[in-house]
C-alpha cells in the first residue's frame, strides 16, 4: 500500500491548542490492472492516526471524499463515522 499527501489542515482549537490534520490518499492494487483506494487521516501534534484502506476502485470518489473530510476537518477519532455513512 502506498500513500499520498492529498490535503493539509491548520486549525486553533480552544481547548487543545494548534491541530495539524494531514489527509493522505491509501492506494493498493487489487488485480492486474486495478487499484482500490482508501483514505488515512493523521494529527501531528498527536501522531494519532486513522486508516479506511480498500474504500472503492474509483479515483474520483475518493478524492471527492477527502476532499469532504478535510473542508469538515475530520479528525481521525471520527473517520469511521463519516465513512460508515459515506458508504
């Protein structure tokens, strides 16, 4: 599996102080000629991080997803929700 940076988020929370959340795009091969995408999303202050690996075998879905995550700067503790109810 290989990743790819795809977006970048600073926001100043109040009670947590500067988040950075990075949105990386997971690509993995799945046939001859196929890939299957997924999405990880990490915070580098925290170094907490989550992955959704194996989402769809469309690479215009999932850049349209991360690009949804990182406008809503979704954090990795809730990645699992919002994929749950993309799919």
């Amino acid at each position: 599996m290989r990743e790819e940076l795809v977006a970048k988020r600073y926001l100043c929370a109040k009670i947590a102080g500067p988040l950075i959340l990075e949105y990386y795009l997971l690509v993995s091969p799945l046939a001859e000629d196929l890939e299957i995408y997924g999405v990880k999303i990490v915070e580098r202050r925290s170094g907490v991080a989550a992955i959704a690996p194996g989402l769809t075998t469309s690479g215009r879905k999932i850049l349209h997803l991360i690009d949804l995550l990182s406008k809503g700067t979704v954090t990795p503790t809730s990645l699992a929700d919002i994929v749950e109810d993309w799919l």
